[in-house]
C-alpha cells in the first residue's frame, strides 16, 4: 500500500467510523482544493474541514461500504456507499439551513484523492446530488 492509498483510508475512516475533524485537516495540505457536486469548487484547508464538519454534522454516524479502492502513483480512487441517518441540521450552498429529516440515506459515490508529502493537494467528489436530496425528502413531489 502506498502513501495515496493510505491517506485515503485515512480520511475515509475519520469521515465514518471515527469522526476527527482534527485528523481530517491533518490530512489535507493547507492550499489543498477540493471539488464536490453540491458545494462546487472549494480551496484550502479551512474551508475543506468546514465541508466536513457539516457533513458529519449533519449524519454522524455514516458508514462507507467499499466496492473499489484503487491507487496509481500519487493519486487513490474509492467507490463506494455512504450511508446513514440525517440526524443533523443540513447545510445548503446558499446559506440556508435546514433541521434534520431523521431519513435513512445511501449514496453511491467516487471520491478521488492526489496527496504530495502526506497530504492531500487534490480532491475530487462524485455523487448524484439529486438522489441524495430525494432520499432526503427534499425534492418537490412529481406532479401525477
């Protein structure tokens, strides 16, 4: 296992099973960017663990079910399923918060991580955001 792959399993396992906010910004690189389908481009460290810290506000007790692990050179690849309950507020992009929905989620995903030095310069997240926020209860109903 290389130093990619580590950090990877790093950052997953203190997004899940052991929630660190303090690990997780050990983990990036101070200038790292960050790319995610529901907050767009997002740069730097701060702003990065910020991500986090609602996120795992928001389902603190998720679980990542692996289906892939890669690694190439300086750059490893996870898809997987996150899962959990939404127990926490949720964060929109436009500043708004909104309370719990206490609803079970599961969302397939990729996530893409370049790490220099022990940290992460590069990280990519891939998922649909449209499904998340239906299992979340938070689309308008179809009209019949």
């Amino acid at each position: 296992m290389g130093q990619a792959r580590e950090v990877m399993d790093r950052l997953t396992d203190a997004l899940t099973t052991h929630p660190d906010l303090k690990v997780i910004a050990e983990l990036y690189a101070e200038d790292a960017v960050a790319v995610t389908p529901d907050e767009g481009e997002i740069r730097g460290r701060d702003s990065i663990v910020e991500y986090w810290r609602q996120m795992t506000e928001a389902v603190p007790e998720a679980t990542f079910e692996s289906l892939h692990a890669y690694e190439a050179g300086d750059t490893a690849i996870d898809e997987g399923f996150f899962s959990g309950r939404n127990t926490g507020p949720l964060h929109l992009p436009s500043g708004e918060t909104l309370p719990a929905t206490q609803k079970e989620i599961r969302i397939r995903g990729v996530d893409i991580a370049t790490v220099a030095d022990g940290r992460i310069v590069d990280y990519r997240l891939y998922f649909d955001e449209m499904d998340f926020l239906g299992q979340l209860g938070l689309l308008p109903e179809e009209p019949s």
